[in-house]
C-alpha cells in the first residue's frame, strides 16, 4: 500500500470555491522529489499552479462542483508536467466523463454488492510493495471475474475505484502506475460483452481523460483469442499509449523474471 494512503480518510469537499482552501500534501521521499522535479516541480511552481487552477475553476460557469484539494489538482498538474492548458483540459475532460459515464464512473463504494462480488473474488488489487522504480502495482486475476454474476461495466468501475484511492499519492502521481492483468481466463463470453464503439470511448477516456501517469499496462497468459482482440484495441491507442502495452501468452510467473 501507498505510504500516503492515510489521505483517503479525509472526506474532500466537492465545493468549487470553499472560503479555506485544503492545501496538506505529504512530504515528498526523495526519490519522488528528484522524479518532480523532473515534470517541471518545484515549490513556487507548484503552489502557484494550484493556486492558478483554483481559480480557473471558480470562474468557470460550467464547472458546478469540482474538488480543489492539493492532492487531487497535482494529479493533473503533474500529468502535464504543469503545462496549464493541458492541465485545464484534461481536467475539464474528466469531469465531462464523469458527468456523462455514470454507470462507468458513479456512485463508487466498495460496500456495492456488485463491486464485493469482484472485490472478494481478487479481481483486482494493489500489491503491498512498490516495485524497482517506486512505482504502485496493480494486480487483476481473470479468474476473479465472472461473467454471469458481473459485467465488464463493474470491470470498468472497479479500476476506475482503484485508480481514484491512489492517484493523489505522490507514488502514483511522481513515479506512476503499473498494471498487470492475469487474462487467462478471458474468453468470448467475457469479451463479447463489450462493443467496439465502448472500446473508443475506453481507449479515447484513457488517453485524454486519465490523470493516472500509467507507465505499463501488462496483459499476460493472453489466449489467442485475446491477443487477437489486444491487436485490434491497440490500433485505436495513441503511440504514446500503446508503446507502454505489452501482451503475452507466457503465464504470469514467467514474466517479470
């Protein structure tokens, strides 16, 4: 588990412009201050570009409630290496999303049975331990999702869950995020729920709307089917993206030694 974690049992206030501003951010390890550093960060440059979002976010008309915690605004300043059009508009993107993709994206608990039955059945997780480079590792078994008491918009939910308990940590947000995904037991009756135009919306969602520095997405123990699939999703990936993809039908144990 991420070492800021202990965030989280904060409730953070949705109010767009809240008369005190929540500015606590932990301390960053050094080896996450060196990688800040590297997105363009410093102290003045980050305090001033929370302070200058903040204020985009007040006087813009179509922004109704918006989080404006530290935390959550370095999300999207550190994506975009504190270029602040590109900031704007991603941020400007998620909130669309979430407004638009509820049934992706709305009324997160993991107290939701539909969201327990993938929970308890391992479906996906945070490994205990960073990996070599500091990075949080996120960790899906296949086999933890059944396609009859589930479906691939809880799949979706779930991630997206995972993703927003740990994208304010300056793991995630410095160093990024690597996720591996056991497919093993993806099959047609899994695959076959979801639609080409979902997959658009998906792949187009991860590219310009995601403040998650993703930094590998690993399919593993891949089925020919699934590859054939992966090979199909991967021609709608930006360069960008699809360059930190990798499938493979070698089991999971095999991959990373």
């Amino acid at each position: 588990m991420a070492e800021n974690v202990g965030y989280y049992f904060k409730v953070p206030s949705v109010n767009k412009a809240p008369n005190t501003y929540d500015d606590d951010v932990n301390e960053l390890h050094p080896l996450y201050k060196t990688l800040a550093v590297q997105l363009g960060e410093n102290e003045n440059i980050r305090k001033q570009s929370v302070q200058q979002l903040r204020e985009w976010i007040s006087k813009t008309a179509t922004i109704k409630r918006c989080r404006t915690d530290a935390p959550f605004l370095l999300r999207f300043l550190r994506t975009n290496k504190y270029s602040f059009l590109r900031t704007v508009k991603m941020l400007d993107n998620y909130l669309h999303a979430l407004a638009i993709h509820k049934d992706w994206f709305g009324q997160l608990s993991a107290d939701d049975p539909e969201l327990s039955v993938l929970i308890d059945g391992g479906y996906l997780f945070p490994l205990p331990q960073l990996d070599a480079k500091g990075r949080i590792v996120f960790f899906s078994f296949s086999s933890g999702f059944d396609a009859k008491k589930s479906s691939i918009a809880n799949a979706i939910k779930m991630n997206f869950m995972l993703g927003e308990v740990h994208f304010d940590t300056n793991e995630a947000q410095c160093a990024g995020i690597v996720c591996i995904y056991d497919m093993e037991k993806i099959d047609m009756s899994v695959l076959g729920q979801i639609s080409i135009q979902d997959i658009r919306k998906l792949v187009d969602l991860l590219d310009h709307t995601s403040a998650g520095r993703f930094q590998e997405l690993h399919f593993v123990n891949a089925q020919k089917v699934t590859r054939t699939f992966a090979n199909m999703v991967l021609q709608l990936m930006s360069e960008k993206i699809r360059s930190r993809v990798f499938v493979s039908f070698v089991p999971v144990e095999y991959c990373f030694l």
